[in-house]
C-alpha cells in the first residue's frame, strides 16, 4: 500500500492518483471467490469490481493511520 501511494504521488505526471490506481489494483489485492466460481458477469461483476476500488480507494487515502 505504501509503494502505491508513493506512486500516487506522481499522479501530475502519470494520472494515476488513488483513484486510477484503486481501479487498477482492486481486483488484485481484493480478489473475489465469488466472481471467480459463480463466474459473474455484466452488473453484478461491474458493482462487486466498484466496491472493492472503493475498499482500496480508502486504504490508500489513509495509509499513514492505518499502518
């Protein structure tokens, strides 16, 4: 989590703020059993991807209290 805020801190010249990395990286730090067995796809794979981008979205806004 560190390295990634580290990295959001050159989002003036990447764009890659908390945000675009949150999207990015979600489905890799928060992995879904149930996306992967039920094989979801459409809505319900888009709102359970959302969710876990805010989730990461969040840890990375407040890294330093956190950890």
């Amino acid at each position: 989590m560190r390295h990634l805020l580290h990295m959001a801190s050159y989002s003036s010249q990447t764009n890659m703020h908390a945000r675009n990395l949150a999207i990015v990286w979600a489905p890799n730090l928060l992995r879904s059993k149930d996306i992967e067995a039920t094989g979801f796809n459409g809505t319900a794979a888009f709102m359970e991807v959302r969710i876990q981008s805010i989730v990461v979205e969040f840890i990375l806004t407040h890294v330093e209290q956190l950890f």
